[in-house]
C-alpha cells in the first residue's frame, strides 16, 4: 500500500511541473515591481524559523537522552 501511494505522489508531483510554464511571467513581474524581495524574505524568515526550531528541539532531545542514560 505504501509504494503504491508513494507511486500516486510521485506521479502527481510530475505532472505539476509540466503546469509551470507561466511560472516565469509571474516571476518577471514580481521582479519587475520589485515584490520578489518580500517573497525571498518571507521564505527566508520562514526557513530560518524552521532552522531554529530543529536546533531547540535538538537540543532538548540531547538533554533528555542523558538524562536518561544516566539513570539506567
């Protein structure tokens, strides 16, 4: 079942990037209106984010295991 729904993703996933032809256009006018920047700075705060939360939750796992090896 799962290769069968990893199949169906695959092929879904597929077909969208042959529906990215006017992708372009919308690129150049952002840029040519000068709104791309938000858009990269948005993604970038949203990634940093992302970044920031996987190193926290790191770290809080690396104090758990150790508290836990030093029990047993």
């Amino acid at each position: 079942m799962k290769k069968i729904t990893f199949s169906l993703i695959l092929m879904i996933t597929a077909l969208q990037l042959f529906a990215q032809d006017n992708g372009v256009e919308m690129a150049d006018t952002l840029r040519s209106n000068g709104k791309i920047y938000v858009v990269v700075t948005c993604i970038v705060i949203i990634l940093i984010g992302l970044i920031l939360y996987l190193f926290s939750m790191d770290k809080r796992l690396k104090k758990i295991e150790k508290e836990n090896s030093t029990k047993n």
